[in-house]
C-alpha cells in the first residue's frame, strides 16, 4: 500500500496526512474501510504517535472535511 510507503519517511511532515486520513475514517467510515482496511487503522495510529502539533492537526482536519466532503 503506497500509504504505507508514505508514512515510513523520516522526513514526513505527519499533520496533514493524519488530518486527512482521520477526517475520511471518521465522516466516512464505511469507506474508509473499504479502501485501506485494517491498514488504515494501523496507519492512523501510527501516525497519531508522531503527531506533535494538535492545533495544526484540528485546523487541516477542518480543511480536509470541506475538500473530502466534495468528493465522497
């Protein structure tokens, strides 16, 4: 899974991933689930133990409602 791929880069900046990803598993779960599985589960939780800026986490998780919302 390229997410996979993603998330194992040093140098990965984790905020906007996450707030994406946690914005499309939880308005969207069933698909979600359909598309990443239990990856995505793990992915996420991955991704929440490097998280160190919520307040940037909230803002992009927002954004990433609004532009998810206009395609799923």
């Amino acid at each position: 899974m390229a997410v996979r791929e993603v998330i194992a880069s040093p140098d990965l900046d984790v905020v906007p991933l996450l707030a994406w990803l946690r914005a499309w598993q939880h308005h969207w779960p069933n698909h979600f689930r359909a598309t990443l599985g239990a990856d995505g589960e793990r992915v996420v939780e991955g991704l929440r133990a490097r998280l160190e800026d919520e307040n940037r986490y909230l803002k992009l998780r927002r954004i990433a409602i609004e532009n998810l919302a206009a395609v799923l």
